[in-house]
C-alpha cells in the first residue's frame, strides 16, 4: 500500500464491526510485545542504551566512538542496549560483544533501512512493529542513554527520556550527549528559544550532559552510580 492508498483508507468509511475486530487484534499484538520484550529484558541486569544514526558509515570517528564507549561500558559490567540496525547501533553492539559484554538489540521493521546487526547476542535481539513499544523497553531497562550523532528517532528517544525525567515519571538516571560540534547548535537554540520564552528552567539543562569523548561519556555514567553506591549485579 503506497502512501497515497493509506491517507486514502484512513478516511474510509468502516462499520462498527470493522473498527472493533481490527482494534482488538491489534490490542492482542500490541500486548504480545509488551510481554515478551518485558520478560526477556528483565533477565539481563543494569544496562545502558546507545543511540545514533543508522546511516553513520563504519568509517565515522563517531561510529568507533561508539564502539569504544561500548567496550568501556562492558568491561565495567554494564550490558549495553542499541536500536538492533547499522551505523552508530551496530558500533555499540560491536563494541560490547567484542568486550565479551552482554549485546542487546531491539530492532524494528523499517520499509528501507532498518536490519538486525551481526554483533547482538541471539537470545537478547527483539523485534518490535511499533515505536512505542520499543521506547517503553529503553526506558524502563536502562540504567543511562548515551546518545552519538542522528537523526529524528535518536532526538526522538533523547527527548523522550529527558521529558520522563523532567516530569518526574521515571526516576533521574544519567543521559550523555556525545559530540558538541554535532549538538552545541541544538542546545543554545535550547538555551536562547525554549529558556527564555520561558518554556523550560534554566536547571533543566542540568538533566543531561555534553562531551567530546568514549571515555568521558563513560565516565559520567560510572560516577553516577558510584554516588549512589550501586553497582551492576552481572
């Protein structure tokens, strides 16, 4: 169904019948992936998530980047969390399974770009149909985002979870920015729109934090949780 033929049937006029028997199987499928990624995740321990772009070629500094800031997180004990496809996703799986870390992936099914990476262990790839579903896994399983160079759905998940923590609806956990060439832009729009219209206060930039290296990315997850005295339980 191209894109024309899909705006179309949107407006279609359906039946009550129609609309109750497409929305509960889709209810029963929405509900199936929910189970399953919450019973898988829930056995792999304290992990932190990785995001960036599926089009950063393996030849980007950020893409091994990526790769050493997974190695980091892996020898440390922590496992580490992609969107399962290529570019800076199939760095942080490398990364970690190259380290001998715990490689998870969730993947989507995208129409063009999207497929699962070589470097994410069998029994922790997951395949999800929809966005949300997938988010609500990051979110509740990572203990950090570390976030590299992309596009809408790294600032889509940047957001999301910087949002969560603002409100008050998860508790605060750490989230890097990695690349200030690549997002110093974003944070004084940030800074000089969304403060001063008043929109946001001036400690919530404090929710995030931005760097230029694996290491000092790393860094600030560890000493996060150093504060706390918690560990990875691996």
């Amino acid at each position: 169904m191209n894109s024309d033929d899909k705006i179309r049937n949107a407006f279609a006029n359906r039946n009550w019948q129609e609309i109750k028997v497409t929305d509960s199987w889709q209810i029963f499928k929405i509900m199936a992936e929910f189970v399953d990624g919450f019973e898988k995740m829930a056995r792999i321990g304290p992990c932190v998530s990785i995001f960036g772009s599926a089009r950063t070629a393996n030849t980007s500094k950020y893409y091994q980047m990526a790769v050493d800031t997974a190695r980091l997180l892996s020898e440390r004990g922590y496992g580490v969390i992609s969107g399962g496809g290529p570019g800076i996703m199939e760095a942080a799986n490398k990364g970690a399974y190259e380290a001998g870390g715990k490689s998870v992936g969730l993947n989507i099914e995208l129409p063009f770009e999207q497929f699962h990476n070589k470097y994410i262990d069998r029994d922790k790839l997951m395949e999800f149909d929809y966005f949300f579903v997938r988010k609500v896994m990051f979110m509740k399983y990572s203990q950090g985002f570390i976030v590299l160079p992309g596009g809408f759905g790294t600032m889509d998940e940047m957001f999301e979870a910087i949002t969560l923590i603002q409100t008050g609806k998860i508790a605060r956990f750490p989230i890097v920015l990695v690349g200030s060439d690549y997002w110093g832009g974003l944070l004084e729009w940030v800074k000089t729109r969304m403060i001063e219209a008043g929109n946001i206060s001036a400690e919530d930039m404090n929710l995030y934090r931005l760097v230029d290296t694996a290491e000092d990315a790393v860094e600030h997850i560890f000493r996060f949780y150093d504060k706390y005295v918690l560990k990875p339980n691996f």
